[in-house]
C-alpha cells in the first residue's frame, strides 16, 4: 500500500516541521514561562534503528490465510505506525524507545467483503482486529493492550478512501470510510459541495476515524460535529454487516446510528458513510476581535452564538494564548501591531497584557455575511471589544494546519506540550475555566516542575462551548512522563468535577478511561461495556478501549 502515512516520531509529513528563526517574539517568551531557550540547538529526530521492535507474533496459518484473502503490509515500520497514535505519551515513549505491544500484521482490504473475511479469519485463529484510519488519535485508541498474547491485526482502510456518490437533491454524499480529510473535500469541492468538517488533523485523519471517535471540526457551530452529519453507516461487524439508512427522523428505539459514532473500533469496522453534505459557500472571510478581558470575551461569545447571527465559527483566546499566538507573527509586530498597542492603552485606556483574542468566521452569500458581521459587531461592542481586521484571522486561516507541528519541536527541546479539552453550559465556563487553571497550577507546583497553559473557547452551541486547555511542563528528565502525568490527570478531574465532559472531542481510548464512570454515571458505563461484551465477548475489537 503506498499512502504515505505520517512519520512514525510525530506528527504530520517527513518533510514539514516548525521554524522559529523568523519569529522573534517567540523566545522570550519560552524563555519566561518555561525557562527553555529554543536558541540552543535542538535534539534532532531519533533514529528507527535505534529503536527495539518487539519480535511479531505470526503464526503461519493465519499469515497465509490473510495474504490470500487480501493486501498485507511488509515493511518493519509500518507495525509502529499502526500501533500507535499520536498522544504526547506515545510520542514521548517511542523517543525514549519504550515501544510496548504493537500488531503483529498490518493488512489493506479494498472493499466490505475482504474486511469482513479478515474478521473471520481473525475470529477463526483467535487473533485480535484494531481499525486503523489516519492514526491522528492522542487518546491511546489504537495501542494493543500490553499483555495481549493473541496475534494483532492491524485493518487499514486506506484503499477504502473514494466519494462513491453524490446525491444533490437530498444533500448527501456516500463516502468509504478511509477517506483522508483532503481527498473527501477536494472531491466534495469539485462538484460545488462541502461537508465541512475541519479537525486541526484534516490532513492526516479520516471519515471513519473521525466517526469512531465522535470528532469535532473547527467550524462544528455552524455545520456540527461529526455526530450532526453522518445520517447513515455500513459496519462490518463479527456478526455481519450492519447498515444503518440515511433519514430524516425515525423512532425505532434506541439508535443503532449513536450506538457506532464513539465506538473506537470496538463494535466493527466502519466501511462507509452517508453524511449530509452543504453547497460551497460563496464568501469566506475570518475577521478578528479584541476584548479586555476572558470575562469579557466569554459573555460576547454566548451572545454571538444565542443570537440571530450564524456565523461559521466563534473562537475566544485567553490572554496567555493571545499572547502565545502574537507571538507566532513572522517578523515580530510590524507597523500595524505598534499602532495597534498605542491605541489600545492611550485611546482605549486598556492594559495589552490582558486582551483577548476572538475570531469570528462568516460563510455564506456576500448579503448572509454582511448582516452576520453587523450583528457581531453590536454584540462585541456591547462587551468593549473592538475589531482588528481580516489580518489575525487570514494568518489563522492558512497556518492552521501547521500549528500542530509546534508541538515536535519543543518535545526535542525537551517540553513535554499537550491539549485537554471539555465542554460545559454557558453557565459553567467562567467557573470551570477558573478551577482548571487551579487544578493545573496545583498540580504543577506538587511536581515542582516548571510549567504554562493556556486556553481558547471554540466549537459553540446554543447550550455551551469547548473550553481547549494547552498546557506545556518541563519535565526533570528526557523521557521522564511523571510531571505530564500528574498535571493531565488535575486538569481531567478538574473537567469532571467541574460539571464539563471528559473530552469534548478526542475520545476515551486508554487515555481517559478512568474518569468514564464519572461522566456518565456508573450506571451509563456499564450499559457501554455490555454492548461491547454482548456483541463481541471475546474481545476480537480493539479490546481495552473506552472502557478496560
Ligand atoms: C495535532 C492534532 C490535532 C487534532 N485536532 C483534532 C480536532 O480538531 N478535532 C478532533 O475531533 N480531533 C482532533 N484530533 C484527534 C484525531 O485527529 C481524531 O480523533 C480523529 O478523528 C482520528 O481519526 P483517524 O482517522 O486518525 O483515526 P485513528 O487514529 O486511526 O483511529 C482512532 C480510533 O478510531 C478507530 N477507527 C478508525 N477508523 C475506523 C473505522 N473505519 N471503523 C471503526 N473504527 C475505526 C480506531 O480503531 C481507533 O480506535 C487531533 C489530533 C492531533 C494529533
């Protein structure tokens, strides 16, 4: 199979990676919060040959029975790429060469009756299936168990990636499921379409991944997440094929259709999807606001999203990401940056350290989005923020597929950097944000470690939002997780004792099984593993996600 998949040590292409060389403003204020200069050269990549792969377990009858019945892979790598996402655990692991289980075999089945022979003949040898779409996961949803003793398949569907049909009088599309975001869009794009679903992971992810994680895009306020625009699916599961039709309502007890998206493999292998797709929209423009304050921004942003506006997203950053992100400008603030800092403290009388940026994106007809911005504007004035042009949100706009590589190149320059997200009511957020921030802090000081974060709301709803939390630590050691691990787990309690959800968008996996039971009651995760236990009570699915 010859899609290139991403590099095995992080994230994205082998020939992408971030620079800071013409960004000025960025070292010093590493330098202030983390202690890090990123002027010393940096580790470079490690090695494969460095690296111990564990020997695979393959027994030959089964090895035999699935190169007849289908593609199988054959270069060493391919099992790390398979075994693992691209949680900051695994990638801080895998540079320490701690490798852990991975599958034993890797096989491409081009249709619906090559994956369902594949489960058989796993079922039939007592092996063990993962799913495996883009590997763009951070929650540990594609890592075999650590003491599994039965054989591992890993099934990617990357032969499985074409638009079969569109159906312009309904607004839908059937799509199979390894679809990667690029080549789904550009053919959606070809014939006037969108579905409009943008994970930050766009390039490397794909429809079925993005379905059995219940994923989120940047622009869900308008067009919903994943959950709101897949109306049917085709599961290959062990006890045949699933298939569910694409409806405007129905009342057939509880849905088979929920009863997939979130399932992280565990129920079958998605093959195809009927999602709802949207005209493209003749105007596209992203424009930038300034608030004096988080409080400020968050009431502003309830008001945009509960009012008549329909603006395509509404994305509010604290004053630390503001500043993070001021600082990410090639060559520094300019002319217009300058001018922009004089007024704000001798006209507005407001101190620049504490603003907050917003970013407001209009999609629609020019009309549609001349009236969306007049409405924004009464809302943002009635907070005291003011508007800063296109200039903030075009720069969003193209770099926001590169910002996940920043993440590398601190991880060589020894900064362990991560995101949490979670989702509460308007009501919550101010109050949820504020014990966040404690419960980092908190948990930063116990380890004695240095430390930052920083947070932006996104993903708005009617009800609430997405409260998105990066935090970066220091740890005492390369390779050294204790700190990573004290503080992720403060923030995650945090969320669930604050009234927000565990993970507004990057699943359960490994990662966040624990605090299950605390999001959806005892009782609700104990319907999730009798699901999984009835259908498949020998654990031939992606065994030990969501719930152990
Ligand atoms: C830098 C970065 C940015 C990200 N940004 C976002 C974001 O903005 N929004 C968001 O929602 N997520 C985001 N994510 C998380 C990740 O991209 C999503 O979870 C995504 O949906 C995973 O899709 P994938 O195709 O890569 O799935 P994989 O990682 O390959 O698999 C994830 C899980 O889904 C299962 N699975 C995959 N395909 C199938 C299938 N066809 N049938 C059954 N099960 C299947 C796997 O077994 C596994 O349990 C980000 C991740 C990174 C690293």
């Amino acid at each position: 199979m010859n899609r290139e998949t991403m590099k095995w040590w992080g994230w994205g292409r082998e020939d992408t990676a971030f620079h800071h060389d013409d960004k000025p403003a960025l070292r010093p204020l590493l330098l202030d919060r983390l202690g890090v200069d990123i002027d010393i050269p940096a580790a470079g990549p490690p090695h494969l040959d460095d690296l111990h792969l564990p020997q695979p377990h393959r027994p030959e009858p089964l090895t035999s029975a699935l190169a007849a019945a289908t593609e199988l892979g054959d270069v060493p790598v391919e099992r790390l790429t398979h075994g693992t996402g691209k949680s900051l655990r695994e990638l801080v692991d895998l540079r320490a060469g701690r490798i852990g289980r991975l599958p034993d075999l890797v096989v491409y089945p081009g249709d619906e009756d090559e994956t369902a022979e594949v489960l058989r003949l796993a079922a039939e040898h007592g092996a063990v299936v993962i799913p495996f779409g883009g590997g763009s996961n951070i929650s540990g949803s594609l890592r075999p168990p650590g003491d599994e003793t039965r054989p591992v398949i890993s099934l990617d569907l990357a032969r499985m990636n074409r638009v079969e049909s569109i159906d312009t009088e309904s607004g839908l599309a059937v799509i199979q499921a390894g679809a990667l975001g690029p080549e789904l869009e550009d053919h959606l794009n070809a014939a006037g379409w969108t579905l409009g679903h943008f994970p930050d992971s766009f390039q490397h992810s794909t429809l079925g991944g993005w379905i059995a994680t219940r994923s989120s895009g940047m622009q869900s306020d308008t067009y919903g997440d994943i959950a709101a625009m897949v109306a049917a699916v085709r599961v290959v599961t062990p006890r045949g094929l699933l298939v569910t039709r694409p409806l405007p309502g129905t009342s057939t007890g509880p849905s088979v259709l929920e009863m997939i998206l979130g399932s992280e493999g565990r129920l079958g292998v998605i093959t195809r999807a009927t999602v709802r797709i949207r005209p493209l929209p003749k105007r596209r423009v992203v424009l930038g606001y300034l608030y004096p304050s988080w409080a400020a921004g968050l009431r502003a942003a309830a008001a945009i999203t509960r009012g008549e506006a329909r603006p395509a997203f509404v994305r509010l950053a604290d004053a630390e990401e503001t500043t993070f992100s001021l600082s990410l400008r090639t060559g520094g603030p300019g002319r217009t940056g300058k001018l922009l800092d004089a007024y704000v403290r001798t006209i507005r009388r407001q101190d620049p350290r504490q603003l907050c940026l917003g970013l407001v994106g209009y999609e629609g007809s020019p009309s549609s989005v001349r009236r969306d911005r007049k409405l924004v504007a009464t809302s943002v004035q009635a907070e005291g923020g003011f508007a800063i042009g296109a200039g903030a949100g075009a720069v969003y706009d193209r770099k926001k597929f590169d910002t996940p590589y920043i993440r590398d190149f601190l991880l060589s320059r020894g900064v362990h950097a991560d995101v949490s997200e979670t989702g509460a009511p308007w009501s919550r957020l101010p109050g949820l944000y504020d014990e966040v921030m404690t419960a980092f802090r908190t948990g930063l000081a116990e380890s004695g470690a240095r430390g930052s974060v920083m947070c932006h709301l996104s993903h708005t709803d009617p009800i609430g939002a997405c409260l998105y939390f990066t935090f970066a630590v220091v740890p005492a050691e390369d390779g050294d997780l204790s700190t990573y691990d004290i503080v992720k787990s403060s923030v995650q309690q945090a969320f669930v004792d604050g009234g927000g959800t565990l993970s507004h968008h990057h699943a359960v996996g490994t990662e966040h099984a624990r605090w299950l039971p605390e999001d959806v009651s005892t009782a609700g995760a104990g319907l999730i593993s009798a699901l999984f236990t009835a259908t498949d009570p020998v654990g031939l699915l992606n065994p030990g996600k969501i719930v152990p």
